[in-house]
C-alpha cells in the first residue's frame, strides 16, 4: 500500500509519496496543473495508493473546496469525486489547521495558536486540544480581518484585509502599486526609500494587530509564528515580542509563550497526520 501527501499552495505543489519504505519527493509549479489533474496522474501511476493526505491553502470543509483563490481547482467535491473513481480514502484541510496539527505534536499545549505568514496570511487556534473549526471550518480567517483601505483588491473581494498589507502576496501588490520592483521584507526594511519604509511599517503594524487580536481573542497558552515570510526573518518575532504588549490585552500576555516554528513544512507534516 502507498500513502501519497500533498502541500498545495499559491506556488507550488509538493508531494510526498511513501511506497515500499521509500519516500518519492516532487515539487512542480502549482499554476502549471490542476490538483484534480495532479490526483488522477499519480492514482494512475501508482494504483496501489490508498491514503491521500492534503494540505490546502484555501478554504475546505468537509472534503469540499470551498474557495481557491491562487490554486487552479478543476473538481470542487475532490473527496467524494476521487474516492468515488478510485480505491482509495482522501482527506484534505486547510494548510493552517494541518500546520497546526504537526504544531501541537511539538508543543503539547492544550491551547495554542498559530500565525503564519507566506504568500498569505493564515490563523488557526487549537482550544482544549481540539482545532477550533466554526461552522464551516472558516474560524480564524484573520488575513481578512479589516485594517485599512488598500488600492487594490484581496483574493476574497474586498479592500481592506490585513492579508494586503502582512502577507507575501501584499508586499507584491504594495511594490506594484508603486512602481517598486518586488522587495523582500528585509530589502523594504533597509531601503531609502519612502514608498520602501511606508510599505515595511504597514507590514509590522499589520503583523502586530494580527499576533494581538489572535492572543486577545483566542488566549493560548502558546503563539506559533511561522509561514515563508516569517521564518526567512526571524527577527520579527523579537518585533513581535518588544511591541505586541501595545496592542494585546496585557492579562492575555502574562502566560504567553511566543515561539517561531520549528518544522521546514509544518503544513505537509500536518497533511501526514491528517
Ligand atoms: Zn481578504
């Protein structure tokens, strides 16, 4: 039997295929192909896969997509499409609750929360060991919280998430909208210029609203931060620590532990455990 593990998110698509005791790796392009597409190719190469696990960067719900802003979904109802065509038993969440399904593991907190920030910006909170889910599995959508008025559109439709202003994909719009090439924070952060500095200094602020409502709202016991952004800057989690007690409820703050994750994919260790 093989298990087959998959991590989609904005850029790429990253499986794991365990086969015999031996691990197959493979990143492509996650433009290039459909996930749907990607499922049947692999069901059809290996037809001894039984257990597909996958990490989703978009909304899901009960093995449905619900809505896939920078993945090119062809099949919806993927559980019940695949599982109906082939031998085999499909689950799928979202990236954030998988990420915090390997975080929990690590840390063994009952209540905790977790940030990331990649190309998005994601939440989930875990209370009392179990994800904390809403009606739809839609809790926590924190990158589309209100912060300010932006020129431009987010992926749900409106103007003025957090999403555009602390996220990879904002800080892209942002260089965009002002005629910058594509900066890393690190570059925006160090740069000369205006527009740079006005782009960095919305990002933290947006960072910091984010990290302080999570706390205030969810109380953990611990606060993930991670995602691609996060963790090739690590010192915004010092940024974090030095000013979060401006905008958190202090109370909140006294039993906070602030950590920065430990896992390389967080999201594709989830997608195995799922
Ligand atoms: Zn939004």
């Amino acid at each position: 039997m093989s298990k087959l593990y998959i991590d989609i998110g904005g850029t790429y698509l990253r499986s794991e295929l365990l086969n015999n005791g031996k691990i197959f790796k493979e990143k492509v392009s996650s433009h290039t192909i459909s996930l749907n597409d990607y499922l049947e190719d692999k069901l059809k190469t290996c037809p001894d896969i039984r257990k597909i696990g996958i990490s989703f960067a978009g909304q899901t719900n009960h093995g449905k997509i619900l809505s896939s802003p920078n993945i090119s979904v062809s099949e919806y109802n993927i559980k019940k499409y695949i599982e109906k065509k082939y031998h085999v038993s499909l689950k799928i969440d979202n990236d954030i609750n998988c990420a915090l399904l390997a975080e929990k593991e690590y840390s063994k907190a009952e209540n905790m929360a977790l940030l990331y920030i990649g190309t998005g910006m994601g939440a989930a909170v875990l209370e009392q060991g179990k994800i904390v889910r809403g009606e739809s599995n839609l809790a926590y959508e924190l990158g589309h919280v209100p912060f300010k008025k932006a020129p431009f559109r987010c992926g749900c439709g409106k103007d003025n998430c957090l999403e555009l202003f602390s996220s990879g994909s904002g800080l892209k719009k942002w260089c965009a909208y002002y005629g910058l090439p594509a900066m890393s924070v690190e570059a925006l952060k160090h740069s000369k210029d205006k527009r740079a500095k006005k782009i960095y200094k919305n990002f933290t602020k947006g960072l910091l609203r984010a990290a302080a409502t999570l706390v205030t709202l969810a109380n953990p016991k611990v606060l993930v931060l991670g995602g691609g952004v996060i963790l090739s800057n690590p010192y915004l989690k010092e940024e974090v620590e030095k000013k979060i007690g401006k905008y958190a409820l202090f109370s909140s703050l006294e039993e906070l532990d602030l950590v920065l994750s430990q896992f390389k994919n967080a999201s594709m260790e989830g997608a195995k455990r799922l």
